[in-house]
C-alpha cells in the first residue's frame, strides 16, 4: 500500500455494529466524533513475555508512553488482519507472523468510540524497531506487566489500559502457546 500512516490517511468510519459508512482523514477522527477501527498485536517470545513499546517522543499521541507491541489505525477499506501484518512489519521488520485474533473489544477514545481487534503471535526473531515511531521495545512478563499497572510505575497509553485486561480475561493466565516464529498450534 502506497499511502503512508500519519494523520492525513484516510481511515473508514464505522456505525455502531462496525460496519463501514464512510470515511475521513485520521487528524479529523476525534473533532468530528467518528467512530473509526484500529487494531493491537501482542508480541510473545518463547519465555511467554509480552513485547511493549514506548511511543517515541514525537508521536503526536502519548508520547514516551508505553502500549501494544504494535497498534495501528486501519486504512480505509483495509481488514484489521491487513492493518495487523503491515504495521508488524513498518514498526517491527516482521513479516510471516502468524496471527491469531483473541477477540474485538470498543472503548471511548476522547468521546469516541474505538473499535479494537486485538491479535496476539509469538516471535522470538530479530526485531527492528522504526525509531521514527518507537521510543525503544522491552520484553516483560505478564506478572510484570500487571504490577507496573497496579503501580502505576510506567506511563501506559490509554487503549493498553483497556486492551490488557481484556486480553488477561481472555487468554489464560500464562499468554500463548507456541513455537518460535509465530505457530501458534
């Protein structure tokens, strides 16, 4: 795809059932109170650690904040599955992953409705993250993961605050099961 992630792309907007009735500039997302898609990627290595990623500083959304292993918006007329495996590899240089959906959640993002899949694969493969867009990367542990947010002892992006707990009700209690490079079997 041709069109770079930034706020001019064009992203659908959504109905309340997550059906497609229009489009718009991702920058007018929220002025215009759109509901609109995007999608999060948990990245598990072999030891069931979960890949976070602190947003670089000049990201015009929380910035330095730490989130998803990868998250994107949805170009318009792309599936999140399409969003999932371009983002993996504009952020990450992985591409091959296999993806398995956990399930679609919503949430209000500045009074909008969010519309969120959330994938998870297992990757224990080099990764280059695009320093345009990541801060830095940072493998942790679920029991880790859940102490720094009890704690508050990291700044977390508000959709990782609502996409962790669901995927933590979800998925059982010690993430995926899988071999390197993303089976999932």
């Amino acid at each position: 795809m041709s069109q770079a992630p930034g706020p001019t792309m064009k992203i659908d907007v959504v109905d309340p059932a997550d059906r497609v009735v229009g489009s718009t500039l991702r920058k007018d997302v929220f002025q215009q109170k759109d509901a609109f898609r995007v999608v999060h990627v948990f990245i598990f290595d072999h030891r069931r650690r979960l890949l976070l990623q602190q947003l670089a500083p000049t990201r015009d959304r929380n910035p330095l904040h730490w989130g998803s292993s990868v998250a994107a918006y949805l170009f318009t007329g792309e599936t999140y599955e399409e969003a999932a495996e371009r983002r993996l590899a504009q952020e990450l240089e992985i591409r091959g992953a296999h993806l398995r959906e956990i399930g679609r959640t919503t949430m209000l993002d500045q009074g909008v409705v969010k519309f969120i899949a959330l994938f998870e694969t297992v990757w224990s493969h080099k990764l280059e993250p695009d320093p345009t867009h990541i801060a830095g990367v940072q493998w942790f542990s679920l029991a880790e993961v859940d102490r720094a947010i009890r704690a508050r002892s990291l700044p977390f992006t508000p959709t990782f605050l609502e996409v962790y707990p669901f995927y933590r009700v979800t998925r059982p209690p010690k993430g995926p099961r899988g071999r390197s490079g993303g089976n999932l079997g």
